[in-house]
C-alpha cells in the first residue's frame, strides 16, 4: 500500500471531515477510505488512455524552433 502527503485548504479539509464523519460515521480508517474514493473516481473522469498519452506527449515534446536551452 503506497502512502502520499497532500496538502489542502484550511476550508478544504473540514468540508472534507464533516462530509466524511457525516457519510461514513468518523470510525477510524474512514478519512483513508473517502480519499482513496475521491481519487478513484477522479481517475475515472480523468485518466483515459488517451488523456494521459496526450500528458506524456506534451512532457517529451521538443520545444518550438528559437527557444530551446542550450546544454550545459
């Protein structure tokens, strides 16, 4: 099980543990199983095939013709 760190707005997190002690009950594990929800669901909106193909391209993509750095 992987772990992250993720900062929110002050206002973002207790929006974020009202909804969840309101939804799930507040037991412990809850706020984990809310989050790991939220991405998943993200992901699915987000995360098509052809999105993240389009990310990884724009990444490795030269830059335009005159503004390239030069190697150091």
């Amino acid at each position: 099980m992987g772990g992250m760190y993720i900062v929110l707005s002050d206002e973002t997190e207790r929006r974020l543990r009202v909804a969840v002690v309101t939804v799930f009950g507040g037991k412990e594990g809850d706020l984990n199983a809310a989050i790991e929800e939220a991405v998943k669901e993200w992901l699915e909106r987000n995360a098509t095939e052809q999105n993240v193909t389009r990310w990884v391209r724009k990444q490795i993509s030269p830059p335009p013709k005159g503004k390239r750095k030069p190697i150091r």
